[in-house]
C-alpha cells in the first residue's frame, strides 16, 4: 500500500503583491487535481521569524569564520 497525498504547500521565495499573485494562483489551479488555491497572507509573525533565522545564521557563519 502507497502513501496518498491530499494537498500540497507551496512557499513562495518571497512575499508578493496580491495583483502580482493573481496569475500563479491562476496557473496552480489549471494543475490536474487542483480543486482550490488561497494564498496565505503575510503577517509580521512570519517576518519576526525570518529575522530571527537570518541572524542565528549570520552568527553562526561568524563563529565558522573566526
């Protein structure tokens, strides 16, 4: 027996205007399969969060170079 799948995340590579989204939204939802596409909007708790990745990964590359 195979693992089934219900649906898919997609993460973008960086936040995006709504009216610039509008054709991606598009193109997910012409995939075969795809019954529904909502975006997820951004909010500052996502933004707090890459913050706080880039740091710890800036420090630790600092540590690497000493």
């Amino acid at each position: 027996m195979t693992d089934r799948y219900c649906g898919f995340i997609v993460t973008l590579d960086r936040e995006t205007r709504k009216d610039d989204a509008d054709a991606t939204i598009k193109a997910i939802g012409q995939i075969k399969g795809v019954i529904s596409v909502k975006p997820v909007e951004s909010r500052i708790e996502i933004h707090i969060a890459r913050e706080q990745v880039k740091r710890e990964l800036c420090d630790r590359m600092l540590e690497i170079l000493k």
